[in-house]
C-alpha cells in the first residue's frame, strides 16, 4: 500500500507538494484551515517584489494548461500582487487537485498512534507507526491517520509582540484584538478606518516599509491622517538599501520609506531606538493610551490606530508532540538553521537550498517546509520553497535523482 501523505496547508509550497504527490501517483491530502492561498490573500493587496517567473514552475504551468487550455499567465518579469498571484495561479493550480484538498480544515495537533514524545528517542523504529492528526472541520473534532507528513503552515498567522526583547508590551495581551498585525490595506479595504487617524506603526522591515508608504499616500488626499512610526533599530534611515539591488521594487520601496523616515514627509514622525512599553485602554478601546520608550525617556500618547509590523513566528504547538530538533534561536528545523547560519547576511536572492538531509529532522517522515522551515529568517523565497518540495520527495520515494522539474 503506497504511504499516505498528509500535507498541512495549501500555500504556494503546500500546492506545490500535492501537485509533485499528484504527478508521483501518491495518495495525498492537503489540509487548508483556511481558503486557498489564505495568507498570500491577506496581504494580497501588495505586489511582490520577485517577478511572477520566479514564483511559479514549469510542472505547475504545465498543470494549469492541461486542465485549462488557453490560460494565460503573467508575464514572467510581472511583480504581480498577492491576490492576482491566488487567482491566476494558485487557484487553477488547486482546481486540478480537487477533492484531494480539505479547506477551513484545520490540522490542530499531531501525534503518533501509540507514542509519546518521549518514547523512543531519535529511533527511526518511531516511523512504523502512522501519524495521528487531530482534524478540525466544521467545530467538529475527528482524527485521521498519514504516513508521512509535509507541514507547510507558514508563518503569517503568529505574530511576534510589540515590548521589549520580543514579549509583549505591558496590556498587549488585553489590547490584542485591537491591534492590526501584518500589512493592513490602508488604501483599499480598510481605508475608512484609517482616514484622518492618528496612527502608531511599529517596524523596520519591508512590511513597515509598505504601510507607511501606503498611510503617506493617504495624508496626501485626507491631510489630518498622521503616523507615528517607531523602531528600535538606530539612525535615522530604518531600511537598509542593498548595493545594486536586483529587486527594483524593493530598492524603490526602501527609498521611500527612509525619505519619509527622514525628512518626516506625509505627515510621519519616525523615532528610532523605540519600543513600545505600555498600551491600554482610552474610551473605551476607541482610542488607545499608549507609552513609548526611548532610551531613559518615555512619551505617553493617544493613538487612534496601532498597526504591528514586527514580524512573525513558526506556530510550534501543533507539532509538540513530535520530536523536532529546532533552533534555539530562529525556531527552524536545526540542520537547516545552521546551514542558513552559513549564509547569513546575504541578500535573499543569493540564497540556496541545502540540500534533502537539512530537511531531515529525528521524527522520521516529518518535514517542514517553506516559510516555516526558515522560522524567524525573513530570506525565504517561494522558489526555495519549491526546491524543498524537490529535495523532499526524494527522502519520501527513496530515490536520489527523482527531479521533476527537470525537461
């Protein structure tokens, strides 16, 4: 009986794993708890910085086309937006698996029938034993049993906090519900929540980089919109430029925010070496109180908005039971950790795969790809993604040279 694959989220790396399942003539299921491309959907008002040829294979095109003569494709230079790439891309991708993927099914927990975590430790003698998977669909619980499973959850959902060495600001927890987490569409769907507001944006990444941007573009047609923007990174530009950077959105991105952040242009107070220390209630969450740090002194200011673009984390709990030797520091899978540690510095686009091993973890027919498997390295790249899936089929079939993607 061929082994049952279990692949926990349909992503463009998720999609792309039940696809090379697919073509191998392997039984697969891919779990979704949300809707196709749930998280490339929630930022999907924002274009990608790497054009639509690095963020698609030849087997998935050729997929699409086969089920759909006549498809057309963006161009492959296109830096398209996230919502285009689910739609022209990864919704066809997905329309050719069929029943093959469960959606707002989600996998809560994973387990080995019979085994604890402690029970044989780092013995290859655990993978006789199928995977029991704690299934979620409809508020109703049941379990269902795999062989082999791909997590492929990412990382979008779990946010990091605001405070100070990465816990959560004082009142955080309670103010949660009221803070925006991840890249908020200040321009589209969300603009009437942020027209003439006082915003609080916290960040120094590309993430925060869009939104003030974005909320810039605002003030300029609603001029009582304001953002304060605070990181806790010094100086006075908060985006480090790359020499030469082969990403021209990237380089036009950070210019742009680092002009704000300096010449406090679109109505944005940038203030460096800031964390946030304290939040609460004004009015009853109509506004909030919030205190911000800066070395020695604090400020105390009312804001109508928080956005949070500190980034993201792998969710942990739902292999808890698994044997998995993470990073200590990234929460990665260890032996990909250290070979990315090998590179680290590097601009995203020089990053390579490492190989099928660094895939392996002491939980045998366990692996983590993705975005996930880079933990808290932002350098992931879907093409890398796709490599994984690659490297990973051949520990699945046993087969060193197994390669699909080559013609």
């Amino acid at each position: 009986m061929p082994a049952r694959l279990a692949i926990l989220g349909a992503g463009p790396v998720g999609l792309e794993a039940g696809l090379y399942a697919k073509q191998l003539k392997l039984p697969f299921t891919i779990y979704e708890q949300g809707k196709i491309g749930e998280h490339v959907w929630r930022w999907g008002h924002v274009r990608l910085f790497s054009p639509f040829g690095m963020n698609a294979t030849a087997l998935g095109r050729l997929a699409i086309r086969t089920a759909t003569p006549g498809h057309e494709f963006p161009a492959d230079d296109a830096c398209i937006s996230g919502r285009e790439h689910v739609e022209r891309y990864l919704k066809p991708l997905a329309d050719g698996m069929g029943d093959s993927i469960k959606t707002e099914t989600r996998v809560v927990n994973v387990g080995r029938v019979g085994l604890f975590k402690q029970d044989s430790r780092g013995d290859a003698s655990r993978g006789k034993q199928p995977f029991l998977l704690l299934i979620r669909e409809r508020n109703l619980d049941r379990y269902e049993e795999a062989d082999i499973i791909l997590d492929c959850t990412g990382t979008y959902t779990h946010h990091r906090w605001l405070g100070p060495g990465g816990i959560p600001a004082l009142g955080e927890t309670q103010a949660e519900p009221h803070i925006a987490y991840g890249l908020v569409d200040v321009l589209g769907d969300a603009k009437r929540d942020y027209i003439n507001r006082s915003v609080l944006l916290v960040g120094s990444g590309y993430s925060a980089a869009t939104t003030v941007t974005n909320l810039a573009k605002l003030a300029e047609e609603h001029n009582a919109t304001w953002t304060t923007w605070v990181a806790r990174v010094g100086g006075t530009q908060p985006l480090k430029r790359i020499p030469n950077d082969p990403l021209r959105e990237r380089d036009r991105l950070a210019v742009t925010a680092n002009t704000l952040a300096t010449r406090s242009d679109g109505n944005v107070e940038f203030r460096a070496n800031t964390y946030v220390e304290a939040i609460e209630s004004a009015n009853n969450w109509q506004t909030a109180r919030v205190t911000l740090r800066t070395g020695s002194q604090t400020k105390t200011m009312e804001v109508d908005k928080i956005i949070a673009n500190v980034g993201y984390t792998p969710d942990r709990a739902l292999y808890r039971e698994m044997q998995i030797h993470e990073c200590y520091a990234l929460f990665g899978p260890m032996k990909l950790a250290a070979a990315l540690a090998g590179s680290a510095g590097q601009d995203c686009l020089k990053q390579v795969c490492h190989g099928p091993e660094s895939l392996r973890n002491p939980e045998p027919n366990f692996y983590i790809l993705g975005a996930k498997s880079y933990g808290r390295n932002s350098h992931f790249l879907m093409r890398l993604g796709f490599e994984q899936v690659r490297d990973a089929f051949t520990l699945i079939t046993g087969n060193a040279k197994l390669d699909l993607y080559k013609k």
